[in-house]
C-alpha cells in the first residue's frame, strides 16, 4: 500500500476540528429544538395545573376563603410597608402591624390575637386582651363577641377582665344592657350567651347592691328585657306585648316574691321608647351570617298564590331559611323563621324529590319576602314546598332543617335560672 504523501496528513488535523464543529452545531441544534420542546410540554403542564388549580378553588369552602383572603390582605400590606421585620421599633411599622393585627383579628379572632402577642403589640395578659377588645378600634364587634364566648379558660379570664372594664354604678338595668350590648355583638350559641350575660350579672350586682337579691334575678330579668326589645321592635311580631304582659312575665324572680311594679313599668317605658342599638358592623353582620351556614345549595320553589316554581338558592343558618335569586345577591329575596315549622317529604306530579315545610297548630307561616316594588310583605304560605335535584339532596335538606328547628338549649338554661330565681332564698331570710 502506498503511503500517504505527507502534504495531504498535514491537513487532518484542519478536516477533524471542522467535522467536529459540524457535529457540534448539528447536536446544538438538536438540543436546541428539544429545550423548545420541554419548554411547550412544561407550559402545557403548567396549565393543566392552573386549571386544576382553578377547579380547586371554587371547591374551597367560604370560610377557607375568607381565612386566606384575610393572609393576602395582611401580607400585601405587609408588602407595602417594605418589609416590618426590618425595624420593630419604628412607630409607623408597629402602626402597620396594629393594622394587620386587627384585620387578622376580624377574619379569625384567636390568629389575630395570637399574631398581635407574637409581634409585642399585646402581652398575653388577659387583662391586656381585654383592654384591647374594650377599645375596640377597627375590630369588628361579632367578632368580638366570637371571642368573648368562646369557652377556653384564657377567652373566660378575657370577658371577665372586659365586664370589669364596664362601670355601671347608679344605672338603671336598661343603661347598662345599653352600654354592655353595644360593646361587641351577642353571638347566636346558647352556651356562650349564657356565660356572658352570667358575668354582665354579677359585674351589675357587685356595683348596684341595693337592686336584686341575687344574680339570678339580674340575669332572668336581662334576658326578659332583651325578649321585650324584639318583641316591641321587630315588624314580625304583630302581637306586641303590653306592660301588665311584660310584669306578669317577671313574676316571683326576685327569691320567690315580686320585684316593685314601677320598677318594671320604667324599664318596660324605656324599651317602648328607645330600642337597643344593636351593633351592625357596616353589614359585616348578614356576611357573616351567610359564610358559614349550616346547609345551602339550589332549590326549586314554588310560588304561593301562582303555583309556578322557581330555581332559587338557599342558605340555613341561625335556625332560619333563606332564599335568593341569585347566589351573588346581598340581600335575600326571603326569610323563613323556622318557629313552630315542621318538614316532610311530599309527592308531587310536576317535580321529583320534594319536601315541604307547614305550620304547626297555626294558619300561616311566619315569613317575609321582597315584592317587586322592593317592599318588604308577610308571607301567605301555609306551606312551603321546595323540590331538590336528587333524591339524596332532598334528604339531606329535610335532616338538616329538622336538626334547626329541634328544641334550643338556650330556652332550658333560661327556664332553669328562672326557676331558681323563683325559689324563696332561706339563706337571705336567716
């Protein structure tokens, strides 16, 4: 074989490093249309997860949205303060963490106190918690009340604390309810009602000897008084009670024997003229009311006098049920009272899965509804026959509006103070 002439090996060197480069630029290429794919398959996983992210969200309950709302909130505004953790002392970020604090506060009570301990604004001092609630500056007063009732030996020592901060020397009962009501806002559970109008009691005896006897007959009668300011006051109740009623009603509470007739007469005269103002939270109220209810979902209802049926949306809570056109609306087109109402399932020939709600020993339910003038009319259902999208559903509904108008513990607890305020105190007597 011949030998290669030395002038053509002098150029492999040249021909390898440029089959090289060839290579090089051809696999660049390659890797470069695979990263243009990866990337079109990640972004096409990103939406896949975006959507699924999406499905989620309308799957969160309304409470986990206003938790989370409540986060965002606080840490955009943390965001605009440019970061709070750089200089605690500052009096404008303590002024900003205050902020947070009350707006954690009135989308969970506990966390926002626990955020307002762990950042030095408050020390975990139930007398401290207390002034804090009293002031009440930004805070929303059903929250408050949320807080005050809760039944943990630390939100205990807290209302005590804060009935304390109350002065009702030389007040009349009225005045002080006044006072004490208008501080936060009664929440709806029995339990908690009765350990705070417990505390309202004795905070009210222990500056008034002269008044009552005993507790007992303070908490029996504020009560009484908080039942008479509905039952003057509420549109609903058409039989107003009158003042021989109202004495009646407050017979033998004071140790067995009567409390003096003109006493009654000036409380039942200041009710009549100026009811409680009960605080409203700038609508917070009826939002709260509906972000947690106890059941809500579609329903076809029909109407009273035109037997047609509407696709509404209900909500039950707080032992009435509500309906509206729109899940949207504010305002609901309806509120049922479930007083004296009992459920059963109905057939019927136009719709399947119905239920239905009728008076119990009365004519009408108690009810109101919107016209479309806007005003707000009685009803005139002696039924209210509703219609769910299955059979599951309408069975869910029936179980949990017989759950809502089962008998309510507060009434117990009322009768059985009552019935001890009645009984003749041997001890006072000796």
């Amino acid at each position: 074989m011949s030998s290669i002439p030395y002038k053509f090996t002098a150029f492999f060197p040249l021909v390898t490093k440029m089959l090289f480069c060839v290579f090089a630029i051809y696999l660049l290429g390659l890797l470069s249309h695979f990263y243009g794919m990866c990337r079109s398959l990640l972004g096409l996983l990103l939406s896949c997860f975006s959507l699924a992210g999406t499905y989620n969200v309308k799957q969160i309950q309304t409470k986990q949205l206003k938790d989370e709302l409540g986060e965002v909130v606080a840490e955009m505004e943390a965001m605009e303060g440019g970061g709070l953790a750089a200089d605690d002392s500052k009096p404008s970020n303590k002024a900003k963490q205050t902020s947070i604090g009350r707006k954690k506060f009135n989308m969970d009570p506990k966390k926002g106190i626990e955020y307002l301990i762990e950042h030095g604004l408050l020390t975990a001092s139930p007398d401290d918690v207390a002034q804090f609630l009293y002031k009440g500056e930004g805070l929303n007063k059903t929250a408050i009340g949320d807080y005050l009732g809760e039944r943990h030996d630390f939100n205990e020592r807290v209302l005590r604390a804060f009935v304390e901060l109350h002065d009702f020397t030389d007040l009349i009962l009225v005045q002080a309810l006044r006072q004490f009501l208008w501080s936060f806002r009664l929440p709806g559970e029995a339990q908690k009602i009765d350990r705070m109008m417990e505390c309202f009691a004795q905070r009210y005896c222990q500056l008034n000897t002269n008044i009552f006897t005993n507790t007992d007959t303070c908490y029996v009668l504020s009560f009484a008084i908080i039942m008479l300011n509905t039952s003057l006051h509420n549109p609903s109740v058409k039989d107003k009670p009158s003042v021989d009623q109202f004495i009646n009603m407050n017979r033998g509470i004071n140790n067995g024997g009567d409390l003096p007739r003109e006493l009654l007469v000036s409380l039942y005269e200041s009710i009549k003229t100026e009811p409680f103002k009960i605080p409203e939270d700038d609508g917070n109220d009826l939002m709260h009311t509906f972000f947690n209810p106890d059941k809500e979902g579609w329903l076809w209802k029909q109407g009273g006098r035109y037997k047609s049926w509407k696709r509404r949306w209900f909500i039950l809570n707080d032992n009435c049920l509500y309906y509206f056109e729109y899940t949207t609306d504010k305002e609901p087109r309806g509120i049922i009272p479930l007083e004296n109402i009992q459920v059963r399932e109905v057939q019927d020939r136009n719709k399947p899965h119905c239920f239905e709600l009728y008076a119990a020993g009365s004519e009408f339910i108690k009810a109101c509804k919107t016209d479309s003038e806007g005003k707000v009319v009685e009803g005139k259902h002696t039924v209210y026959r509703m219609s769910a999208a299955t059979n599951e559903e309408k069975d869910e509904w029936i179980k949990c509006v017989r759950q809502s108008i089962s008998h309510n513990p507060f009434y117990d607890m009322l009768a059985a103070r009552k019935k001890k305020a009645q009984k003749t105190n041997v001890h006072s007597k000796g």
